[in-house]
C-alpha cells in the first residue's frame, strides 16, 4: 500500500468518499492528475481493503477493519541481563514503547524489558535471537513454564531471560544460556521459591535497528 493509497483508506474511514468528485479526491490526497484515483481505488480493492457495490461505490471492507491492528504504549521495566544474573529488575516504569496489538494486546498485562549482555544470542524466539539492547516483551500470565521456554526470572532482585528446565525427579531448575559466548548454567534448588521466581515467558523480540 503506497503512500496516496494509505491516505484513500484513511479518508474513507472518516467519510463518504462516493460524495466526492475525483478532482476532490486527488486533492485531498495529493495527487497530481485525477485520473489517477481510480486507478489506486481499483488497487485497494484488488488487495481486499476496500470493496464497491454494483454501482461502483467504494467503501471500506468489513474483513480489513476487524482484522486491522491497534497501537498501544507497552511499559518497559528497566533491564534484563542476558548474562549472569546481574541487572536489577526494576519495579517501576522506565519507559514505554508504542507497539502494534498484534505483538501483545493492551488488556495483556505484557511488558517490555532491555535485554543486557549477549548470551541469548543464538535464542530462537520466532526466528529472531536476544540481543544486547534488544526489547524483549514478556508475558507476566505465563509464569509455570514449559521446559524449552525462554523466561524471565528474579533472583534476590536481580533479573535475567534464560532458557528454562526442571528435572521432573529432583524439581531442580536449571536455567541456560544460548550463545556464541561461554556461559555457566544457573542451577535453582526446588526449595528456593523466596529467592527465585519466574516473572513471565519471553513470546517477541522488538529488533533494534541496524545503523
């Protein structure tokens, strides 16, 4: 969806677009040459965004709208090393970061922390890996992971994303690192819940860019 087209949609979503003349229309969304409209409404409609009646009236497809994503500011509490357990888990607000619902909805509870350190680099979180600065979200209701879950968790205040594994005999927890880097294995004794908890299971990371 190029740029004029984008502007079609946006204004169909506020009005009737079928009440304006196509000089109107180009005007209203920069283009050059009026004949030039219907050539980008027809593209619209081609892709599934827009759909028209018999009597060629445009109108916005019900199927794009309920499927169309919202943005919401996701809080970001502070850092997570991805190393030893060595960053302070923040409890309060650091920041916020505007994200797409598709990520994790508003009414989710998630939160975003800074990945510090780089030994979740070779991680595998729907193709993408943890880097140093990277944001990674985390989903707080998914607190009794699975063995092979990427966690956050606390220990005495200090929080770290690691690959999580409990002996299923022992309830030893074992939490490991994945990355071209040597990191040693944190071992959790089953009767250590006051030091140790899992805050929630790692499900996207937000990539920074390449500069």
């Amino acid at each position: 969806m190029n740029i004029y087209q984008k502007r079609l949609i946006d204004l169909a979503r506020r009005e009737d677009i079928n009440r304006k003349t196509r000089k109107e229309l180009a005007e209203e969304v920069g283009l050059k040459y009026p004949s030039h409209v219907y050539y980008h409404l027809q593209q619209l409609v081609d892709r599934g965004f827009l759909k028209f009646t018999h009597d060629r009236h445009f109108y916005i497809n019900p199927a794009y709208e309920e499927g169309r994503a919202g943005f919401w500011q996701m809080p970001i509490l502070g850092n997570a090393t991805c190393g030893e357990a060595l960053a302070f888990a923040e409890n309060d607000v650091e920041d916020y970061v505007k994200v797409s619902t598709r990520y994790a909805g508003q009414d989710s509870g998630c939160f975003a922390v800074h990945a510090d350190g780089d030994s979740m680099n070779r991680a595998n979180i729907n193709g993408l890996s943890i880097e140093d600065g990277d944001l990674v979200i985390i989903d707080p209701r998914k607190n009794l992971p699975s063995n092979g879950d990427y966690i956050l968790s606390v220990m005495d205040g200090l929080a770290n994303i690691k690959r999580f594994y409990r002996d299923e005999e022992t309830g030893q927890v074992t939490l490991l690192s994945e990355s071209t880097s040597q990191h040693a294995p944190i071992f959790i004794h089953p009767d250590d819940p006051l030091s140790y908890f899992v805050a929630g299971t790692v499900t996207y990371v937000l990539k920074q860019p390449n500069e």
